[in-house]
C-alpha cells in the first residue's frame, strides 16, 4: 500500500514521555541527543507515543501532500539531523491514519503513494490544535539546540590535526627540533583559543 519501505534501521529513537521528561534529564537542560538511543545503557525509548506521531504525521501531510520516506526526511530536516522516526513507525502510523479516514491515497504514476490530507483530518487536526502546537514546537526546539549546539567545524578541525600529527610521529621522519616545533605550534594554538570570547 504504501510502496518501498527505505529502510533506516533503529536510527534516531528519542525518549517517550513529554516534554517535561526531556527537560528533566541533565540537572534541568535541555539535552535531547543523550538520548538518541544509539547505544548504552537503559535501553531505547521512542520519542512520541503512537497517538503523538499519528498527529505530527498528520500535521505535515496537512502542510504538504506527502509519502512515507519524504516524511521520515522532513521530521529529520525539522530537527537538524537530530531525530528520524523510522520507517517502522512511520508505516503503520499512516495505516492507522488511512483507516481512520484522516488521510487519503493521492493517484500517482510512481511506486510511493503519497497522501493528502481529508476533511475529517483536518478536523482532527482542529480538535487537536493545542497539542499539535506543542508537538511541533518540540521538533522546533530540538532543531534549534543542535543547530546552537553543533561545532562540527571544530570536530572535522581537530581529526586534522590529530591525523597530520599522528602521521608524522607515526612516519619517524621528524628531527627532534622538528618535534619541539610542532610542540610549540599546538601549544601556541591552545594560548590563543584561551584568550578567544
């Protein structure tokens, strides 16, 4: 029914519960992406319950007529990379969407059906307005602390240095004067981001 599935594995399960839940965790900050659920402890816990992504869903097919994977990128696009439900969910969301006569197939010549929204969903969406409101802020949000949060300049920056460095020690070919250089280099360059504000 819905065409090719694209899978994604596991990627980007979040925390169940509300907002509150996320806003508790980290001595009160706002920390979404200790909870990514790519490893660890604890186990994983999906960021929207059943009924909560039914409704983002729901939202965005509102917003734009759409397909499963073209939704999957655009909650993805929403957080800045942050959070991709996968196909697992997505799939049988908009099944329970169809069902309940929220959403309908639009004709298309392609593999993927998209979807666009019904009457009686965007009444659904009306009844729901308030908690809608509240769930797309929470993607908002989590977009925006990564994008505040992201210093991937810094990151690709630092596996630079840390592989040109290692290359060279590793290599043997350096003079001891050579080495007391490339000493006096970083620590110049450690001096002067002390100094940044």
């Amino acid at each position: 029914m819905f065409g090719h599935m694209h899978g994604r594995g596991e990627r980007g399960r979040g925390p169940r519960g509300g907002w509150d839940q996320w806003a508790a965790h980290g001595k009160g900050r706002f920390d979404p992406f200790r909870h990514e659920g790519r490893g660890g402890g604890g186990g994983r816990r999906r960021m929207f319950d059943g009924g909560e992504l039914r409704l983002v869903l729901l939202r965005m097919i509102a917003d734009e007529p759409r397909h499963g994977y073209e939704l999957i990128k655009a909650v993805e696009e929403l957080t800045g990379g942050a959070y991709a439900p996968s196909p697992g969910m997505v799939y049988p969301a908009l099944t329970m969407l169809a069902e309940m006569e929220l959403i309908a197939e639009q004709p298309s010549e392609t593999a993927r059906k998209r979807f666009v929204v019904t009457a009686a969903g965007e009444a659904h969406l009306a009844d729901h307005e308030e908690q809608v409101v509240m769930l797309m802020a929470r993607l908002a949000e989590i977009g925006a602390h990564r994008a505040r949060h992201d210093r991937a300049p810094i990151r690709r920056a630092m596996r630079n240095l840390r592989d040109v460095v290692m290359d060279r020690v590793e290599a043997g070919d350096l003079s001891d004067d050579a080495v007391h250089e490339v000493a006096a280099l970083i620590d110049g360059i450690v001096q002067k981001i002390e100094r940044l504000k």
